[in-house]
C-alpha cells in the first residue's frame, strides 16, 4: 500500500521482541502516530519517538503483515539550513521503538518492507545537485546496519513481492530486480542490463502500488491524460509476477453519472479474499471514490464522496478503513473535520465514523493476533518434572524456554499464569535451562495455588509478551500425594 498526505546517519534500536497486535489499524494525525482498535477508540500513541517529533509530511508508511509493527518516512525541515531532516521510523504494536534512523536529505525517501530478507528498503536521491541517480538501500531490522546499497534511476514507489522480487516504480517503467543481497549489494541499474533486473511498462503514477502475496500479482495506479475532454484519468493495472500486464481498469468518481476532473487513484491495498479496494481524489473540487474491484478487474461496488479519500487499509477481520480529507461545500467556504471510516466490506456503508481536525491517513491493518505455542519445562532440576504436593507451603518451578523464533524474556511477568487456578509468579531469573544457546525465562509459583492435584499430569501456563502476543505451553508432571 503506498499513499501520500500532503549527510549522517543516527540509529536508535531496541531488542526487538515476537509481537503482534490485533485486527487494528495504524493511523497518522496532528504530528502524532496511533493504533486503533476495531471500535476507533486509541490502543498505542506515539508522539515523539527518541525526542524526534513526528513530521507534518508523511510521505509513506507500511504494517509488517505478520507482526504488527508499522514503519514510516517523514520529514522535518531543517531550521538552520536548506534540506529537509529525513526520519525513517520503526515501531511495534505497543509502541516500543523498533528503529529511528535520521539524516539530512534531498527530496521524498520511499521505504518498502521486505520480510525476507528481514530489512526495510529506503528509496532515497543521491543528491539532486551532483547526480540525477538515486539508490535503494537495504537496513536490518534487528541491527540497523546496511545489508546492500543498489544505484537506480529516479523513482516513486517500491514494494516487495510474495518471492522476494523487488519492484522500483520509475517515470516510466518498473524495475524487477532478483538475488541473493549479496548479488544485490552495489548492484548498478541505472545505464545497464544486469543479470538481475529487467524493466516492464508502463510505470506507476504516484506511490498507490501494492503486491498480492498470495501470487506476487502487482497492482498500481497509472493516469491517463485525455486533452479533448480536458481531464486525467485515474487507471488500475495489474502485472503478473513476471511483469505481464494482465489488465487496465480505469476507475474513479462518477458524480451525477459525470467524470470528476483530475481524478486520480491515491491509494490501493489487497483484501484477504485476493480482491482490492481502492480510493480516489480530486484536487481540483475535492470529489473522491472508494471501489471494491476483483482480482480480475471487475467492479464489485463503489461509494461516492463529496471529499477527497487519501487512504485505504483492509483489516485481517475484513473491514476497510479509509481516510478523508476535507469535506467542502460548493463555495468551499465550509471545511469540516478530517475522518476516519470503518466500512462494511459488503456494502461499503459506514460502520465507524472518528472525526479530526487535520488530515488523516491510514497506514495499514496489523494482523489478527494468534496465540504462539511455547516450549515448557517443569520442575527443572528433575527430568520426571514430579511437583510434590505433600508440603503446605511449597513452589513450583518451570522454565519457559527461548529458541530462534521465541524470546521468553519478552514475556510481561505481569500476565503469566500457571496451573488450571491461574497462579501468579512469585519469582523468576534468566538461565539457559536446556544449553541450547537461548536464554530461558525461569519462574515459580506457590504449588497450592496453581490448581495442580494428585494424579494430574500436566499443567498449562498462559502469559503474554510486552509486544501484545498471546502465548500458551503445557508440560507434562507427575505428583507425589504421599510421605
């Protein structure tokens, strides 16, 4: 999804933990970030990251589908000299910082998730007085050091494909490009036919882009000037995989059955069911649209609006949010609050209505939260993990243990229970119970009041981690009820 509101290098990371958050969405207002829950009412806010406020201008943002974290690119302008201070920002579901990178730059920076490969492209120029190139430059999540750095032409989207493909929207034509990051790494586009990129047209027009990742499909918006009737004409195309154009659909605002001037498509994204939900505008009388169109093309609704709609995000639960700019009367003498809309994706009606004072734009839906199965270990320094329950006033101890996709530390001591009466911990230490490289999460609870009896032979536990994420682990135990 891609859509637009209007020298050194600092990198701030914290560890970076398994989080997720519900079926929410990530909006930005009045310099300030926040995920909403399904009824609009503020789950996280983020006002200034690091002590670096949140830039009036927002030029892209996107929501790893399988965490929750939303990353963003704005800008401050510099008071002291002529470039803007570029921020690339990285934040979790409860909005803890994942990664805050700053520089003074030239021109709009353009980011585009790649999960693969674990990293964030930046989009950015090098530097329009000395050379008319830009690159793309690939930091990791975890560590914020640069993993490759490619020089292209000019651009004003990128988005990563379901196979790790990255796609560049220049002027006038996309640029696939493949590889491993170490092929990638100082890869040259501009002026060459590498091994490995090839270029398909037409290019994009604007940032609305996005990739089906269920089929690496790219769908991407185009404009198309009509001199005689003295209007552009908002397009949607549709690429396979391989860059073969599978259709051209002109979609836009038809307002008493006539064509809204200067309408254009400003954003796009790709709902559950592999249909697409897309939002238009025009400037010129602030008239806009937001159409449901099937993976073939074909139309499957559209709702009118007398503003111009700037974003669209479809949530995991199948709802769709859009974003409003203002709305005006015909002598434009009126403008009314910003909204927020939730809409049934059968109808398009509007199920939720969240006003603002100044613009909003919806980033994305963060993915529906999923309990993660856990690895656990009871009684540790026993191997027949036997809990015994003679004594009146006894613990027992269990060991949550980490591995390369769980962080037991991440888990909030607040939330863990244990045993079918809930117990709360009573303490805890980190070791690497088991050797396996990972440092476990240790912790005890009064055996009375975990809900264990004789003859049980397992126990749950239940917790959650500081990211939002439920977690669930059962281990089996045996008891001894007798001197």
């Amino acid at each position: 999804m891609r859509h637009e509101i209007s020298g050194g290098l600092c990198v701030v990371l914290t560890a970076v933990g398994i989080s997720t958050a519900a079926a929410d969405v990530w909006v930005v207002h009045d310099r300030v970030l926040e995920r909403r829950d399904t009824d609009g009412s503020v789950v996280t806010t983020v006002f200034e990251p690091a002590g670096v406020p949140i830039g009036d201008v927002i030029d892209q943002g996107e929501v790893d589908p399988q965490t929750g974290n939303v990353w963003l690119v704005y800008h401050e302008r510099d008071q002291t000299g002529p470039t803007d201070v570029i921020h690339v920002l990285g934040v979790e579901p409860n909005g803890e910082l994942l990664m805050l990178q700053t520089a003074f730059g030239f021109g709009k920076h353009i980011i585009a998730l790649d999960e693969g490969r674990d990293g964030l492209w930046v989009v950015r120029p090098i530097d329009p007085a000395s050379s008319p190139d830009w690159e793309a430059v690939l930091y990791s999540h975890t560590t914020g050091n640069v993993l490759a750095s490619i020089r292209i032409p000019a651009a004003t989207t990128a988005v990563v494909g379901a196979d790790g493909a990255i796609w560049i929207g220049a002027a006038t034509e996309w640029i696939r490009l493949e590889g491993s990051i170490e092929e990638l790494d100082r890869y040259e586009v501009v002026g060459s036919t590498g091994p490995h990129h090839r270029t398909f047209q037409p290019g994009p027009h604007g940032k609305a882009a996005v990739v089906d990742r269920s089929d690496g499909s790219l769908y991407f918006s185009d404009v198309v000037s009509v001199p005689s009737e003295d209007i552009l004409e908002g397009h949607l195309v549709k690429f396979s995989a391989e860059g073969e154009q599978l259709f051209r659909v002109r979609y836009g605002a038809l307002h008493n059955g006539v064509r809204v001037l200067w309408d254009v498509i400003t954003d796009i994204d790709v709902a559950r069911d592999g249909s697409i939900y897309l939002t238009t505008g025009s400037t010129f009388n602030f008239r806009g649209s937001v159409a449901h169109v099937s993976a073939t093309g074909a139309d499957l609704g559209t709702v009118e609006y007398r503003e111009y709609v700037n974003s669209v995000a479809a949530d995991p639960e199948d709802a769709v949010w859009i974003g409003h700019m203002p709305v005006v009367d015909d002598d434009k003498s009126l403008i009314a609050p910003m909204i927020l809309r939730k809409l049934d994706p059968s109808s398009l009606q509007t199920d939720l209505s969240v006003p603002f004072q100044n613009v909003v734009t919806v980033i994305g839906a963060a993915p529906a939260a999923a309990a993660l199965e856990i690895s656990l270990d009871i009684e540790t320094r026993d191997k027949r993990n036997v809990i015994n329950l003679i004594p009146q006033k006894s613990d027992v101890r269990v060991a949550l243990l980490s591995s390369a996709t769980f962080d037991a530390l991440q888990v909030d001591l607040d939330t863990v229970r244990f045993g079918t009466a809930g117990a709360v911990v009573r303490s805890y230490w980190t070791r690497d119970v088991n050797r396996d490289g990972y440092t476990d999460l240790v912790v005890t609870f009064r055996t009375q009041d975990t809900g264990i009896t004789c003859g049980d032979t397992s126990a749950p536990l239940t917790a959650e981690t500081h990211g939002g994420v439920d977690v669930h682990g059962t281990d089996f135990l045996q008891t001894k009820c007798k001197p």
